[in-house]
C-alpha cells in the first residue's frame, strides 16, 4: 500500500475516534491481505484520565466474545490428542448427570456446547464464586437455579435449536479442566496462547508488570448510577484500575446482565474441573491487538504460525463448518444478525441483514465480541487469505435503547458497522 493510500485510510479510521456518540475513545484494526500484513491503525486512548494513555498494536483489552475462538482452540487440541471426542457425553466429565429435564433421552455433548445447540440458557447470572461447583446451575433451591432459566423452555430441543448461550462455554472450560487436570486459564497460556506467542490473560493479577500495564480500559457514557450523556464523561465499566494491579490469583466475576454480581475472590483451594465459569472462558480473555495478528496469522495458514504447527486443517474445517442453519424456526438470530454458526465461529453472508459492507458482497467467517462497552471481532474471507480484526473500547450511547446506535444499512451496532465497513471495503480494494 502506497503513503497516500495509507495516509487516506488513517484519516477514514481516525474520524471514528473521539468523543462524540459514534465515536470511540479509542480504535485498533489490522487487516491481512493474501496471508499478509497490508495495514494497522491505532488511534485514540486505551486509558483515560488526567494522564491518558495512547492505544498501540500492544494495547490488550477483555475481548469479550472473541475469546470463545480461544476456548475452543483448546478443545480442539485436546480432540487432536484424543482426549476428547466432539460427541463424548458432557455428563461423563463434569461428574454429574446433565440432561434437559424435559428431553432426559437427549445427551449433551462438547460440540452440542460448542455450536450453542445445548438447550442450556444463561439466565441472568453465568459466572459464579470458585467455592460452587457448576452444577448448582442446575440444582433446584440452590442460590443459581434461577428458577430453571439455564434450561430452554419445552419445544426448543438440544441439538435442534439454537440460542447463543456463554454458560455453554462456562461448562467447555470446567470440562477442558476436568481432562487436563489444571486450571483453565493456566492449561490455556501453557498451550494454546504460547503456541502463538501470546502473553493474554484471564486474570489481570497474573499478567507481566509489562504486559499489565498495557492493559486497557472498557468505557461507556454512562454514570455508576445509570445514566446515560452523550455529552458527559467516560466512565470505566472494566479493567478500570488506575494502574494499580489487582493481587495474582484473584478473579472478579464478570456477568454483563447482572453487574451487581460481579465480586471479586481469591482462587486459594479452587479446585480444577468444578467450576470454569470464574474465569470467563466465553469473553474474559485479555489480548493485545498484535497477538489477535498472530491468531488470525495462524488460522490464514491452515493452523501454522511461525512454522508451528498449532492446530490441524481438519480442525479449522470443523469449527468453520455450519453445525446449525438458520431454516426460519429452528432457532434465535440475535435480531437477524446469527444464521450459520460453527464451533466458536460464524457466519457473515455478504448479503444478509448483518451484512459487513455497504456496497460490496463480503462474506466472513470469525467472531465478535461484546460487553461493558466493548466491541471486538475476528474475520476471515472464505476461500482467501484475507481478514481482519478490530477493537473499540467503548460506546457513547445506549445500545438498543437508542436509535442511533443501529446501523444504517445492516443489522450490526452503528460502531461496528463504521468499523466493518471501511475494513471489507479495504481487503477488497485492488
């Protein structure tokens, strides 16, 4: 890409930043083009306050939902070693029996999990304290029971209906521990994230000083006494710590639909395989805009980065595969955004509502994030060796509630709409 060229896209992407209600305080993208780097752009603040700190490449972020590609990378790898099979029943490692009671014939299996087809449901609260085992979630009296909410209602059988659920990955990491015998977020960084040069986290505490202090700040326009000016300040929603780096082994519960339960505890006596809901395996992991190049260098050469062989094209070709299809009843779309939806990953038709571009047919295969303020995503174009990824650290208006958060042209938040947009529009470009 030539300076002139590079210079134009910088000015597209720094108008996106700053402080009015569409824009972000602060915007990281980088996009690969034939297997290759063509571009980044940092721009606006990882942290603000009286001294601000800039958004770089290093810059790492709570990726939200992203993280779920991470979670089953590591399934993944331990199917590859034959530790685990796909369709192995849930129950013969969570060490209880785990059935839909009202579809009690119907086994839940890892890929059931996976692709959001459990007939489980998060209820309000998801992540629960280290001393409870996850079964409590399915326990009648018990304090997580929530009066059944973690079970579909009758008429959306496992295997059968789709509804995005993070409980379902809350499960995959209790199991991932089960097998391996080690916390979730330890196993992960000894595999998975050091195959790809990866220095992330689940818990703040246990990052590098370095990499601890690169660690930024989720943001929303919103006042702890909830509410909403667009005109207002930023205030922190997560990893707000003003520089001052929470104790190594502690974990804060992270429910975005139940923020008062969000308490903060020691993992001393936490015991693998009980409950990985702690850890936030479907959002909680903190990566760098540059270890998300890494991942996404990887899955663009078929499972190899730096010359590792991390995971196999078998693999790929499974978590890119629809193991659900949108037939107009079989499931929930998250309003018109979620039609095909693999293992930690899905699809975006180029055509479709949730369409990326506004004038050009880009199709994609990756994940979003989304939570506190924050979205993220990681995208490939099928048949290519092109993607890109991107994370915005806040939003200055209500989702939903308000009506200039839609998008304009697509069923995506008008933020990422901006951000999807320009970014297919690049990779497309000659």
């Amino acid at each position: 890409m030539n300076q002139n060229k590079r210079d134009a896209w910088d000015a597209s992407f720094s108008a996106l930043v700053g402080d009015g209600p569409l824009q972000v305080p602060g915007l990281g993208v980088i996009a690969y083009k034939g297997g290759r780097e063509i571009y980044r752009f940092a721009g606006g603040f990882r942290r603000l306050g009286r001294e601000p700190l800039p958004m770089t490449a290093a810059s790492r972020f709570r990726l939200a939902s992203v993280s779920k590609m991470f979670t089953v990378f590591t399934l993944m790898q331990l199917v590859e070693a034959g530790k685990v099979c796909l369709d192995d029943d849930v129950s013969e490692y969570l060490g209880f029996p785990l059935r839909h009671p009202a579809y009690p014939g119907i086994p839940l299996t890892l890929r059931l999990l996976a692709a959001h087809l459990s007939g489980l449901r998060d209820g309000k609260v998801y992540s629960i304290p280290p001393s409870v085992s996850v079964r409590t979630f399915f326990t009648p009296g018990s304090p997580y029971w929530e009066g059944g909410a973690h079970f579909a209602p009758c008429g959306q059988a496992p295997g059968q209906y789709f509804t995005y659920c993070n409980l379902n990955y809350g499960l995959l990491g209790t199991i991932i521990e089960a097998v391996t015998g080690q916390r979730f977020d330890v196993y992960q960084k000894d595999h998975i994230l050091r195959d790809l040069d990866c220095h992330g986290d689940y818990l703040p505490g246990n990052l590098e000083e370095a990499e601890f202090a690169r660690l930024g700040t989720v943001y929303l326009k919103r006042s702890p006494d909830g509410r909403w000016d667009e005109r207002g300040d930023w205030y922190g929603t997560i990893d707000d710590y003003h520089g001052v780096q929470p104790p190594r082994d502690t974990v804060r519960l992270q429910n975005p639909y139940a923020e008062d339960v969000c308490q903060s505890y020691p993992l001393e006596g936490y015991q693998p395989g009980t409950n990985a809901t702690v850890f936030s395996p479907q959002g909680g992991l903190r990566l760098s805009l540059e270890e998300m190049g890494h991942t996404l260098e990887m899955l663009l050469h078929d499972g190899i980065y730096q010359g590792k062989q991390v995971l196999q094209p078998s693999s790929l070709r499974e978590m890119f595969r629809p193991q659900w299809h949108y037939d107009g009843a079989n499931g929930n779309t998250c309003g018109r955004t979620l039609f095909d939806y693999g293992l930690g990953e899905f699809y975006v038709d180029g055509t479709g509502p949730a369409r990326p571009c506004r004038d050009k047919a880009v199709s994609l295969w990756g994940h979003t994030g989304q939570a506190f303020g924050l979205l993220s995503g990681l995208f490939l174009r099928p048949g290519t060796k092109d993607g890109f990824l991107y994370v915005m650290n806040g939003e200055g208006l209500a989702e939903d509630a308000e009506p200039r958060s839609a998008g304009r042209f697509s069923t995506n938040y008008i933020w990422e709409e901006n951000v999807l947009d320009r970014l297919c529009r690049l990779i497309d470009a000659d």
